[in-house]
C-alpha cells in the first residue's frame, strides 16, 4: 500500500534536488536515512524530512511497520521562481532568478 508526503516551496533548484533524489530511491528507508545524513548537500535535509514524514504517515495511519517500507517513487517538482534585478555594469539590470522546488516521496512496503 503506497503512502506519500510532499514538502513544497524548497527555497534550492529542482535540479539540486534532483540528484540527491536520484540517489535514494529504492532503497529502505532506514538505509535512504543514513545515506541522507552522510551526504553533504544541503538538499539531503529537506530528502530526509520528506521521507521521515512519509514513514510516519505509513505507520501511523495505515499501520505499517516501518522496517518493511521503502523509497518507491521520489521527485522533485519545479516550484514558484521569484524575479528579482541586480545592477549590473553600467547600471543594467540583470535578472537574479530564485527557483523552489517540491518534494514528493512514496514509500511502499517490500512484501507486495
């Protein structure tokens, strides 16, 4: 039985985000953990809180054990840019474009 939590408005790039994603997926959830907390990117907080929350959800409202669940699906979606300007050379303005991301994982048990 699939369950999913999202976390959205990430204030990093969705491509930063996506290769910490990459690396996890599949995997048990306790291992994705521990891979998470070794990785020094900054977007392996925000993996790891989403995945946390997916693992609660699966366990506290569809009562699943938690050693079973693993990553079945991670993505990690384009969110709202904000379009600010920067002064450039000779006063220009140059766009300064800062990207969000949304996080959504789904965990699913290994005896399906």
């Amino acid at each position: 039985m699939e369950v999913s939590a999202t976390t959205k408005y990430i204030h990093m790039s969705q491509r930063k985000v996506k290769l910490v994603a990459d690396a996890v997926r599949g995997m048990p959830v306790q291992a994705a953990l521990n891979a998470l907390r070794l990785m020094p990117q900054r977007a392996a907080i925000a993996v790891a809180k989403t995945i946390k929350s997916a693992a609660a959800n699966a366990e506290n409202n569809r009562n699943l054990s938690p050693e079973d669940l693993y990553v079945a699906r991670i993505t990690a979606d384009k969110g709202p840019t904000a379009k600010r300007f920067r002064a450039q050379a000779r006063g220009r303005p140059a766009p300064l474009l800062k990207r969000s991301s949304h996080i959504t994982v789904t965990v699913d048990e290994k005896g399906e």
